[in-house]
C-alpha cells in the first residue's frame, strides 16, 4: 500500500489535539492521481466513521465501524446509493484513514477538491 502526497492542497478545519471528530479539505491538481495509491488522512484518532465527499463530482463515500475495508455506501450523483466493495477502498488505523485512488471507486480525481469529516 502505498501513500501518494504528490499535487495535494490540505486543509484541516479544526483542533485535531481535543479528541471530538475531525474534518478537512483537499484539492487535488491535474497530476495528483497515481491508481491503485491511497490518499492517508491523519485525524489523530481511529475513525468510526468516516464521509468522504468528492464536490466536484458529487460523489460521496460513507464508512461505518463494522464495515470491512472493501465496503462502502457509496452515492454518485444522481442520488443512487449502493454497497460499493472496492477492494481496501477505505482502510481505517489508529492515526486516521486512507481513501484508494481508484477509478471505480471514483472518489478522488485528478483536479478535484474533496472535504473528509471523521468521527472517533
């Protein structure tokens, strides 16, 4: 598994220090995408849940406690909302989570801005 931080614009929201849940923003540039990479997202604590939003194509990807690391609700966006398994599309650890840059999964995207929110 590797981490790709190339063309990457991150923006926390909040105090990741106080333990409550954690949100952020990240705009990706026209070379930012490497398949089969993760994006890791450092939010201090180990996520319970986790929503990723992709704004620029309205596709979001939900992940709760008890879903394994390739399940996903994933909404695109006309509004269809499906179990998404991507293989390891969301892998959770005690520092945070990574999202995999992955065309099927189409949550990250070269010249795209998405906002992440975390809850412990």
């Amino acid at each position: 598994m590797a981490d790709n931080s190339a063309g990457q614009t991150i923006t926390t929201t909040n105090d990741q220090s106080t333990g409550g849940a954690a949100s952020g923003k990240i705009v990706f540039d026209s070379t930012a995408i490497t398949t089969t990479d993760y994006v890791r997202v450092e939010c201090g604590f180990q996520p319970r849940r986790i929503l990723w939003l992709n704004l620029t194509d309205r596709i979001s990807v939900d992940w709760f406690e008890g879903m394994t690391a390739s399940q996903n609700l994933k909404t695109v966006a006309a509004g269809t909302r499906t179990l998404d398994t991507t293989a390891n599309a969301v892998v959770v650890d005690s520092k945070g989570f990574r999202i995999l840059q992955d065309a099927t999964l189409g949550a990250i995207a070269a010249s795209k801005t998405c906002i992440w929110f975390a809850n412990p």
